[in-house]
DNA sequence: CTTGTATTAAGACCTGCTACTAATTTAACT
DNA sequence: AGTTAAATTAGTAGCAGGTCTTAATACAAG
C-alpha cells in the first residue's frame, strides 16, 4: 500500500481490524508499507489490542450471542408476566442483532420473539406452539426497540390462543395469533 | 480435584474444553490436580489443541456462523429454484443450530427456513413477507434434516402465495402459506 | 538550522505454548 | 518381593506474538 498519512492510516486500521481482527502486527506493517513497530505505536494510540485479545473478544462474544440467540428461552427480554394471561417482551435490535449487515430486521427474528413470549405466558413445563397467523405491517430497521404484548385470548383444556402485537414507539409492525398448547409428556407438536 | 484415572481426566478434559475453550494447561493442571506437563500429554493424545488455536477457531467458526445463521439470504441451503414457481432447502439441524441445549429444534428455525425459501425463490431484487399462515405438526429433533419445498399457488401483480411444506424423512412437520410482496423500492412491509 | 513530529530500530522480558530428553512414581504381574 | 511397563513429573531449548523502554533517524516547517 502506498505511503499515507498517520491519521489516514489509523482509520483504515481500525476498519480494517474491525472487519477482521485476525492479523498480525506483521501483516498490518506489510499492507500498510510500515515498520511494525509504526503499527504498534497506532495500535497504542487508537487502544487497540493485541491480535491474542481481540480474537479472544471475538470468540467470548460470539460465544455468548450464539447462546443467547439460539438458546435463550425467551427470544428479547420477558418485562411482564402474568402466567396464562399475558406478557410482554422487549428486544433491543442491533443489540441481539448486531452481525446484521442491512439496516433492516428479518421476518424470523420478529416472528421468534413473539413466537417465545406465547409459549413463554403459558403456565406449564412443556408448551408447543400449535399453528399460527401473523401478519408483518411494515419493516423493522436496526436500532429500533421491539415490544411485544401477548395476551391470551381464549383456553380450552390444553388449547390455548395467545395474541401478539409488537410495536415500535407505538406502531404496529406485526401482530400473530398463535395456538399454543400445553402438554406434560411429549405428544406430538413443536416446542418452541 | 481428586485423583483419578488417565481415562477418566481425559474424558473430562475433553468436556470441560468443549464447553469452555478457554482454560489454558496452568488451569487444568491445577483443576485435575496434576502437572502441567501431564495435561499436555492428554492433550497431545487426544488432539486438542493448544489454548489460542482453539480460541482461534472458536471465533473463526462463531463468526462465521453468527453470519450465516444471522445474515444469511436463505436459512438452510437452498437445492433448486425455479424462480416465480417452487424451490426447496434443505437445513441440518445440529450443524447450523449447534447450540441448542434441548433435543428439540425450536420453532422459529423452521419458520425461518420456510420463510426466506418463500422469499427467496420471487423473481425480484427485494421480497417481503405480509402475512402467513403456518402450522407445526410434529417436534423436530436435533440431528433430523429438514427439506423444505416452496410452491407458488398464485400470484396476482406483484402478490405471491406461496406455500411450503417442510418433511423430515417425507413426514410432514411443518406447512405454511405465506403472502409475500415483490418490491422495486421501499415501501411498507417487513423485508425477510 | 534548529525544533517537533513521525518513523524505525534494538534489546530485554512476558505468556503459553511445542519438542525433546530424562528422571521419578505408581501400578501390575509373576 | 522384584521386575517391568505405564504414567507422571521435571527441565531445557526454542518459537510466536507480543509489551515496554530507550535511542537513533527522517523529514518537514518555521
């Protein structure tokens, strides 16, 4: 790379490590056409560790999201519940979504947290989502705040319908009315 | 730690690095209450590499993944497309939902394969679902390989209703009738 | 021509290893 | 018990990718 200003290169180098922390100081000095020891004193500058830490970062973080978008019980965050009656959860995108590369959120994350906070307001050990209707309204963009109320709607025996509105700043993005049904053993219908 | 066998510390080994990768052989050789140079030689026998290689790939791999399964056009692989008409994806579980706890997928993965097959196979740079109906049969369960197929029903202008229908083994799991919209700019429904 | 910033160099030391050699402990067998 | 094999521990050299410090250059600007 041709010879560039200080502050030039501090800012290709932080985007470049942002995009990838994996290299190496050596590395960095030959793309930048620099001594390493230029590199070093950017890195200092800009509070930038060393490659050891930053993948380190990177695998501990990822670690924990994968684990929290995957795993988690609830999809966002349960603020309110009232077993069997309703609930209401709050998912902050960007924050649980944040290797999304376009500005807009998609369907499934949406549908996954209403999907979890219906399971999630029915009072038993194993709930399965049954079937659902849901409708989107208008897209979601990063950095907007999810919040969804669940209400149940009606119950017969193990059968229960749980309706969900989600809103951004009051508006509705999406609503669903899903068949949730509860059950002790396993029977036959998705958990969810 | 107390005293154990070779078989036995190694097979722990094994665990503890699997569910944390972070240890490195000071820690362990204090845990399992033996030398350092003991834990290298489990190590060496059973192939595991040294503490930064596997921090190294854990975030490689997290990194990866966190893409795919977060940005990823079509959740699952997608096998064949004919475009405006039908296509079908195929999705592992356990490799791309590696970090379920339960034996049981939960239901906003399959929706999401059915979902960004349905939008994938429109014929236009940006789809969005409106609305759908889905219904969940059965449990799927980790390790099971879901096929998804795609079918268009109808279209009228630029409304699609498309329907999926997701088998494991030929059983059907998971149906579902999404209305998705085909859009030159932006306008009001959600992307997915 | 000096002053200040930027860059490069050099050396000691650090962590968490690998690779190898060798000694010591423990368990097993006849 | 005595011998043998397996398991464990110890010790050394060397490596990667650094940190931290001190010092030497380069170079542009006043």
């Amino acid at each position: 790379m041709k010879k560039i200003s200080k502050l030039e290169r501090q800012k290709l180098l932080q985007e470049k490590l942002k995009e990838n922390p994996f290299f190496i100081d050596k590395e960095l000095a030959e793309i930048f056409d620099v001594s390493i020891q230029t590199i070093r004193l950017d890195r200092m500058e800009l509070g930038i560790p060393e490659v050891r830490k930053r993948i380190k970062t990177v695998a501990k973080r990822a670690n924990d999201q994968l684990k929290s978008v995957q795993s988690e019980e609830v999809i966002g965050e349960l603020v309110d519940i009232n077993l069997d009656k309703a609930g209401i959860s709050i998912m902050e995108t960007s924050k649980e979504l944040l290797l999304e590369k376009s500005k807009v959120v998609r369907g499934h994350h949406i549908f996954a947290q209403a999907n979890s906070l219906a399971v999630a307001i029915i009072d038993t050990d194993v709930a399965l989502t049954g079937s659902a209707k849901i409708r989107y309204n208008r897209p979601v963009y990063l950095g907007e705040r999810l919040i969804a109320k669940a209400k149940v709607e009606n119950k017969k025996g193990n059968k229960f319908c749980v309706r969900v509105e989600t809103k951004v700043k009051g508006e509705l993005v999406f609503s669903g009315e899903f068949i949730v049904f509860s059950v002790e053993a396993d029977n036959g219908i998705e958990e969810v």
